[in-house]
C-alpha cells in the first residue's frame, strides 16, 4: 500500500507541474530494483529539474526518502530514484531516442529449459 501512495504522489506532483506524456511502468515482474517506473516528457532541461525537484520535496514532506537525483541543468533526462518508484523526466528528443517504454515492454527471456511460446 506504501508504495501505491507514493506513486500517487508522483502521478499528481508531476500533472500538477505540467508534465507531459506521464507514462507508468509496472515492472515488478522484470526487475528486483523497483516497482514502478514513470517516465515525464519535460519541455526544457529546467522544466525537468524542476519536476524532480518537486517531486522530491512533496513525497518528503509524506514521509519519504528519495535515493538520488542524477541529471542537472543542461541535461535532457532527469532520474529521481525514490526505491520502489523511479522517475525518469525526460525531453521529448530523449524520450524519442531511448525509447524506454518500448525496452521495458519485452518480455524476459525464457529461463534454461522452458519451451518459448
């Protein structure tokens, strides 16, 4: 339930800011190192930043410890590491070019031994 609320959080912090293309990614059946990931189309690396900056300081003031932040100005992909939920804010370019929904949509390979299909 934790974690659901924080990314209720994220959802409405990154709306609210005017984010674009809020994308969210279940992907607890494809990594061990979080839940969610919820990529944001920003319009320039300040708007970016300041998604994350937002981000960070609302799910603080809920009781939540962000991880990490890596991306500054200048940059055109912000990553907020809040644990269960990452937050991958990005230009459109970026977006375009990474293409991150169409990574994470593939299936994980089939373990030794099983039959595909």
């Amino acid at each position: 339930m934790q974690t659901e609320n924080l990314l209720k959080i994220v959802q409405d912090v990154l709306d609210e800011r005017k984010g674009q293309r809020i994308t969210t990614l279940d992907v607890k059946d494809k990594t061990s190192f979080t839940d969610y990931m919820v990529l944001v189309t920003g319009t320039s690396d300040r708007h970016l930043k300041s998604l994350c900056d937002y981000v960070s300081e609302k799910v603080k003031e809920n009781g939540f410890k962000p991880l990490g932040i890596e991306g500054a100005l200048g940059s055109d992909w912000v990553l907020l590491d809040l644990g269960d939920v990452i937050v991958h804010a990005m230009t459109a370019q970026a977006r375009e070019f990474y293409q991150l929904e169409k990574l994470w949509s593939v299936d994980r390979p089939k373990e030794a031994g099983q039959v595909a299909g």
